[in-house]
C-alpha cells in the first residue's frame, strides 16, 4: 500500500515530462515530414549544385550523432560567427530534431520515389502529364505505400530519441525520472517511465498500422 | 493523302550502342502501320522518339506539321521545343506500352478520367461519358470499380487503350501490345485494335503478331539493326517477301 501511494506520488511529475516528450514529437513530424518529401524531389532535380547541397545536408546529419548535433546547436551555435544564434532550450531541440529527421526522410522519401516504375512517368507523358503533375498524381500517392512501413519505423525510434533531451537540461520523461531515482534511491521511476514509453510507442505503432491498411485498397 | 508524322534523318544512340541509323518515315493519316523486325533491331525506339519518350541524337521528327524536334545546323543535331510545348503537341498521339503501365493506385475508370481532367481540363461529368462509352467498346464496363491488380493482362491492355483514347487523340502508338500476355489472352486486344481500324484511326504498331500485321495493315515496314530495310504492303513484305534477310526473320518468327 505504501509502495503504491510512492507511485502514485512520483508519476503525475514524470508523466510531466511526458508532454514535452509529446511536444516535440508533433512538432517534429510536422516539419520534418514536408522538409524530407522537398529534399527528396530536390534529390531527383537534374540542377546538380542542388543535389550536392541536398547530398551534403543528409550526410552531416545522418552522418553525425543526434547527441552531438543538440550539444552544437544549443551550445556551439552561438558562438559560430555569422550564423550564430542563441536558441532557448526548447526551439533548440526543435532545430535539431527537425533537421535530424528531415535528412532521414529524404531518404526513405527519395527511395521510395524511386521505386516506382519508369513506366508511369512514361504512361503520364504519353497522356500529356507536366512533369509536377505526374509527381503529384502519380508517382508520390504510390510512393506513399511504399515509404510508410519505414516511416513508421523512425516514428517509433522518435519518441525515444526525445529522451536525449535531457542534455541541454529540458525537464522531458526520462529527466524527471533520474531526478526522482536519484531522490529516492529507487528504480520505480525508470519503470514508470518505460511503461509510458511503451504506451506512447503503442499508439504510433497502431497509427501506422492503420494508415497501412488505410493504403492496402490496391496492389501493384 | 495528308501526312500527319514525318521523321527525317533520325538518329540515336544509346552509349556506344546506335539504334536508328538514319532512319526516314512518314505516316499518313488514317494509316495503318505496322513495324516488325528482330528484336534489338531499333522499332521500339522509332514509335519512342515519335511522342518524345526518347529523345533522338540528330533528324527531326514533325506532327501534322509541327517540328517537336528539328535537326539543326552541319551535322543535324536534334534540337527540341520546350517541353511543355512538346507536351501539347504530343497529346494528338496516344500511346499503348507492352506492359499497361496502368496506374494501380487508380481504379479503372480513375485510370480514364485523370488526364482529360487534368490535362485537357475536360469537366469530370463529361469525362466519366467518355470513359464509360469506351469501356463499353472494350468491353469492360463491368470493370470500371476494379483495380488494375484485379484484371488479367487482356483486361489491362483493353483499359490502357481505352485510357490512351480518352484523351482523344488523332494517332496511336502501339509498343508491343500484346508481347507480354497469355496466348489465350491476345485475341481480345487485337479485335480492340482492329475495331480501332475500321473506324480509321491513324496507327503505328510494333508487333510480332504476323498474322495480325498481315491483316490489318496499309503497309508494313521491316527493321533490322537501326535501318529500315524494306517496306511495302503486306502482301509484298509478310506473303511474297522477296529479301533473304526479310525470308530468313518471317521463318524464325512464324
């Protein structure tokens, strides 16, 4: 009975930080989705300095670790000369995560592109389809199939990403969880928080498991 | 009798590789015409270059009069309209793949409706009346609800037609229509195709159907490695052939 009222004493102030973990987690797949589907067409734009550039983004942020990336930005940014910019804790952490898995998504959103067949852009040339048009109607709706399954894979590896934000001191879940385990002595923190955790994962992964069978009306 | 495609000259190559060499042709309108040859032997990149899915090296290719590609200066290099000019001119030809190319995100009569709505800006009342009245010459119109993956290779083939004839065009590129369907199932799309021709509808087809070249064609052209070698009637190409080289390919294929 006692061990239950501890719990019930320590959850509402880790489950706190379980709406920061949310925040960012909306906000990044709101921006970081949209950003990916322009790099990606950017990808596939003949202009090559673009590509290069775009190449360049991708490398550097899927080439460096999240960890180190919300250090620099938070940390190391205001120091840099001319694009130096002070971010509270916060939009730091939007920066980055957006930026972050952004170039992630143009990944999956570039390979899923080009997964689909040369004869569809053909047929829409031959029906007299500009070529935004056969992206828009066309190739895109049938990439979306296809870039789903992934896409889902980097939701479900989001929400725990959230957790590195405990570096630049943002009271987010697994934060308010140290705190109270280091207060108490006691691990009941950790598991409240990884059974919230679980439960947030739960509800992405049903998410895409229903916008998977949303897009199953058709086969190749 | 008026020509309606004119291709001059024409060259391409893919790397090392030159697939027409030199090729010239003029289609008229309301004819029927067939390409055979062996494979590798440059015909699908002939009907290719014609609606621009390929772009040709040096010639000039012209519809109704209208260069979409013009060659150009001492060694006649091919230079091309903009694209989106190339787009308009080229809606006057459409075109039938050797493998659908349906769109499988879209239900059968989405597959007719999308570009006349889009492209011609056609209303989409009037539009679902067209793609309807050719459903029912192809025999589908059953099938309008169902997805492409829900129809056999006949049945996709008949859809590709009538999704190129919704748009209206003036001319038809047929590419191997029937190359890659079931034996039992190439009948159907050949009497689609024949129906096409009673009613005069200008057509070039690359086919290894000899029979069906035989049948229904104003004259027939046979290809080998990027030239055209010999062209002329049915009759004188695909019953009497004269060339040893024409005899020696009718004997393989037939």
């Amino acid at each position: 009975m006692e061990h239950l009222n501890y719990i019930m004493e320590i959850t509402p102030y880790i489950l706190e930080g379980a709406v920061f973990s949310i925040q960012i987690y909306v906000v990044t797949m709101l921006f970081a989705i949209p950003l990916g589907m322009l790099c990606a067409l950017g990808k596939l734009v003949h202009f090559k300095p673009l590509r290069w550039l775009l190449e360049a983004y991708t490398w550097v942020f899927r080439g460096t670790p999240l960890l180190l990336q919300l250090f620099f930005v938070y940390y190391g940014l205001p120091f840099v000369p001319v694009i130096g910019v002070e971010f509270s804790r916060e939009m730091a952490a939007f920066v980055t995560f957006i930026l972050n898995y952004g170039a992630y998504f143009t990944e999956i959103f570039r390979a899923g592109i080009q997964s689909i067949d040369k004869g569809q852009y053909e047929a829409a040339k031959a029906l007299g389809m500009s070529y935004p048009r056969t992206m828009c109607s066309i190739i895109i709706p049938q990439a979306i199939k296809v870039i789903v399954p992934p896409l889902g894979n980097e939701a479900v590896t989001l929400i725990k990403d959230t957790a590195l934000c405990s570096v630049i001191a943002i009271p987010e879940m697994l934060k308010n969880a140290k705190a109270v385990v280091a207060r108490d002595a006691a691990v009941s923190g950790y598991i409240i928080a990884a059974v919230a955790y679980l439960a947030m994962t739960f509800v992405i992964i049903n998410i895409f498991k229903y916008i998977e069978k949303r897009l199953s009306y058709y086969d190749k | 009798m008026e020509e309606i495609i004119r291709i001059q000259q024409l060259y391409k190559s893919f790397g090392t590789l030159e697939v027409l060499k030199g090729i010239d042709l003029s289609v008229n309108k309301g004819e029927i015409l067939t390409i055979i040859g062996p494979s590798g032997s440059g015909k699908s990149t002939l009907l290719r270059c014609m609606n621009h899915l390929e772009k040709a090296d040096r010639g000039s290719i012209s519809i109704d009069g209208q260069y979409i590609g013009k060659a150009e200066g001492k060694d006649g290099k091919t230079v091309y309209r903009s694209n989106k000019e190339i787009l308009t001119i080229c809606r006057r030809l459409g075109m039938v793949f050797q493998n659908f190319n349906l769109f499988p995100h879209k239900s059968v009569i989405e597959n007719l409706i999308e570009a006349p709505v889009k492209v011609k800006k056609m209303e989409k009342e009037e539009a679902l009346l067209i793609a309807r009245e050719l459903l029912k010459k192809v025999g589908l119109l059953d099938k309008e609800k169902a997805y492409p993956n829900q129809l056999s290779g006949g049945q996709k083939q008949r859809v590709a037609i009538a999704r190129a004839l919704a748009m209206q065009p003036e001319i038809m590129l047929f590419d191997e229509p029937t190359s890659a369907l079931d034996p039992e199932l190439i009948g159907e799309v050949l009497q689609v195709i024949k129906q096409l021709a009673e009613e005069h509808m200008t057509m070039v087809i690359v086919t290894h159907e000899m029979n069906f070249a035989r049948d229904i064609s104003d004259r027939v052209i046979f290809m080998e490695k990027g030239e055209i070698v010999t062209q002329g009637s049915p009759e004188e190409i695909l019953i009497n052939p004269r060339l040893p080289r024409l005899q020696t390919f009718l004997n393989k294929v037939v």
